[in-house]
C-alpha cells in the first residue's frame, strides 16, 4: 500500500506536467496554423505585409479567434478577406477584422461569424 502511494506521489506531478505540456504544444501547433491559413488567404490577394494577425486559441476549450489588423487596406480589399476567409477557418471560430473607415458611420457592422470594427 505505501508503495503504491509513494509511486502516485512520485509520478503523479511528472505525469500532470506532461499532460499539461502536450496541451500546450497541441495549443501552438494549432495557432501557427491558423495564422499559415490566414496569410495565406491574404497572400492570395496581394497583402503581404499591409495586414497584422494575432490567433487565439484555447487550450483547454476549442474556443478560435482571428484577429486582423487591415488599417492599412482599402475597402474593397477588406470586403475581398471577409469573403475569402471565414469558409478556411475551423468550424465556431470569431473572426475580428480592424479596418479604416469613413467618419460618419456607426462603430462596429456586424455580419455572419465576422466582426469589423471601423476605427
């Protein structure tokens, strides 16, 4: 019985750590994708470099979220990536495009999956 118990003791934070670790390279491996897609899909369309990505995932819950910085497009580019992107990205995931806009319209326009905020 003590044999038993000093095992668990001795393995249990070993094994703990190396679950927890496996969870985290399972996080990266899937953010790097995630970030390949998107620059990819902007690649596509001549952007390399007018555009910031930052992907959040999470590493316990399946929980996706692609941001783009795209102050530095034009309209028509901006509408080119919301149609292009959201169809590549994984099932649930938010997508958050940041684009420049005219002054006069409202903060944010909501459409399906994407969130564009005008700044």
């Amino acid at each position: 019985m003590t044999s038993a118990l000093a095992i668990c003791v001795t393995l249990g934070p070993l094994v703990l750590m190396t679950l927890w670790m496996v969870l985290l390279n399972r996080r990266d491996r899937r953010r790097e994708a995630l970030e390949a897609t998107v620059g990819a899909c902007c690649a596509e369309l001549g952007l390399r470099g007018a555009f910031a990505v930052h992907a959040r995932v999470g590493t316990l819950s399946g929980r996706v979220r692609v941001v783009l910085d795209m102050r530095l497009c034009t309209t028509g580019q901006v509408w080119q990536v919301m149609e292009r992107l959201p169809p590549r990205l994984p099932h649930g995931a938010s997508l958050c495009i940041v684009a420049t806009g005219p002054h006069g319209r409202p903060s944010r326009a909501l459409f399906h999956r994407t969130v564009v905020a005008l700044v």
